[in-house]
C-alpha cells in the first residue's frame, strides 16, 4: 500500500482488526483503514455492498478464498470499477509435468486450497471474457518481514533456524531435492502495482509472482546455515521414516510443499508487466528471518 500512496493513489485498506503493518513507513498515514469482518459481513450479504459503497475505481482482493465469495462481490461491483485484482496462488495447477511450467500449464489442483482457488481464477476469467475488468496474480511463497517463512524442512517450525545457527543437525526428507519458490512481500506489492498500472495488458490474464528461480530444500538448509557462518549439518531420511520426527501439523504442510515442489516461469509477468523480482528465494528468507529475530521470535 505505500507503494499505491506513493504513485498517487488514494488508498482505503480493509482489514478484520487493528493490528499494525509487517513494514512501517510513513505512507501508511495516508491510507484510510476499515475494519470490516468478511465472514461476517458476507454471512449477512452486506460486504459486496460495503465495498460497493467505498467508490473504488480498483479493487485489489487478498483474502478470497472461495467462489461464492468472489461472486458476492463481483456481483456488486459490477460496471462500477476499472480494474478488479485477485490474489492467487502457484498451487492452483498442482503438480505440472513439465517444469519450469507457466500459465498455460493445466490446472489440476491437488488439496482444497489448491482447488478452490483454481475455481476462483476460472469464474473471474470466465467473468473477465463477459467484460468484467478481472485479472489474477499468483505468487508463490509469501514472505518477508512479518511472516513466518516456509524453513529448509518446507514447514513453518522457526526452530530449524535456531538448529543451523547453532550448528545442530537438522533432518531433511528423502534426498532434500524438494523444491520451494519464495517471493518476497515487497515483490509482490510490485507485481500488484505494475498490474493496476497497466489494465490493457492485465485484464482476463494470469500472472506468476515469484522468485526468479526455485531453491531445492537441501540447497536452502546449506544456505540458511551460512548466515549465521555455519556448515549446515544434514541429514537425508526417507519421507516415511522422517514423518515420524516431526508434529502431525508440520508433518501436513511439508508434504503440502513436497509434493507441489513449484517451478514456475515468471516470464509472462517479465514481458507483459516488467515485473523483476528484487529478492531471490533465498534472500526472501533471509529477509524475514532478519525480522522475526529482531522482535525476539528467533534465538540466533
């Protein structure tokens, strides 16, 4: 949003509580917040209207994570914007066969995240082809400062840092060739940016948001550990047994990203948008790690 204020835009952000920004800066005073419950509103059919009701010539949707709530709003605000931006998520082709794979790839989702947000992107394109000023961006790996970034073991387990900062062993699934592709926050603002500043080439498209190339885990593990100048100290267990090490929740989410391993080209959103992403997955990583350490999550 400070990059919307800083390009001229009015701002209104619409979020379910209070809580301050991940990144301060002083463009942040100049956005209009609104607290607005979406679940709630939605239950009671009002939130399309409330949004509606703001005059938005763009809307920028963050957090729709199923169709009918897509269609509340879209219904309306209908004639009534220029431009209407999804966020999406690499997960919604599910495990392409060939790789690097870009938007043409099928879409065969695995898991009801994957799922669902694929059949957001193709009521909104199916919209957008109708006339609706639609378009969708998908990023991979969300994170930077604020968020808990997706760790060597392809979990969210903060500790697997404290283990390679002090130079403990840490346990990687099968061979650790699995792949994870992280984009950094601000990458990812850039990508919403370009897109709102060029409708003609954004509306009815899917775009990939992402670090430039993917990082296998094991790779990640050795380079995590060398900023704290440490050798990473790994060990190769097969999946069935390596399961077994680990909480039944980060068990889940590192066979959630196992199994999806991303590989996305992001040359459509090169060619079309200029978008270049500033961060490789890696110094994404180490970008929030920076953070989280800073505000005492991490003991490094």
């Amino acid at each position: 949003m400070p990059r919307l204020v800083r390009a001229g835009h009015d701002v209104v952000a619409i979020t379910r509580g209070s809580s301050d920004p991940y990144h301060g800066a002083i463009e942040w005073e100049s956005v209009r917040h609104i607290e607005l419950d979406r679940t709630v509103t939605e239950r009671d059919g009002s939130f399309g209207r409330r949004i509606a009701a703001l005059d938005a010539d763009v809307i920028v949707d963050l957090i729709c994570f199923e169709t009918a709530s897509a269609k509340q709003l879209v219904d309306e605000v209908r004639g009534k914007v220029t431009l209407f931006v999804h966020c999406g998520t690499l997960w919604v082709h599910g495990v392409p066969k060939s790789r690097p794979y870009n938007e043409t790839a099928a879409r065969e989702p695995i898991g009801d995240y994957g799922m669902k947000k694929a059949a957001i992107e193709k009521y909104l394109l199916d919209e957008a082809r109708a006339g609706f000023p639609a378009t969708i961006l998908h990023p991979g790996h969300i994170t930077g400062p604020g968020w808990a970034p997706i760790n060597p073991a392809g979990n969210l387990d903060l500790h697997v840092f404290e283990k390679l900062a002090g130079g403990e062993k840490i346990a990687l699934p099968d061979e650790g060739l699995a792949t994870l592709q992280h984009v950094h926050a601000d990458d990812v603002a850039r990508a919403f940016e370009l897109a709102i500043h060029q409708p003609t080439r954004t509306i009815g498209e899917s775009f990939h948001v992402a670090a430039d190339e993917p990082i296998t885990i094991r790779d990640y593990a050795i380079g995590a550990a060398a900023w704290f100048d440490r050798e990473a100290d790994l060990e190769f267990i097969p999946w069935e047994s390596w399961m077994q090490t680990v909480t039944e929740k980060d068990r889940a989410i590192t066979s959630d990203h196992v199994v999806h391993s991303p590989h996305a080209s992001i040359e459509k959103a090169r060619t079309l948008l200029g978008f270049e992403p500033r961060y490789t997955a890696l110094e994404a990583a180490a970008d929030a790690v920076a953070w989280q350490s800073e505000a005492g999550r991490l003991k490094l």
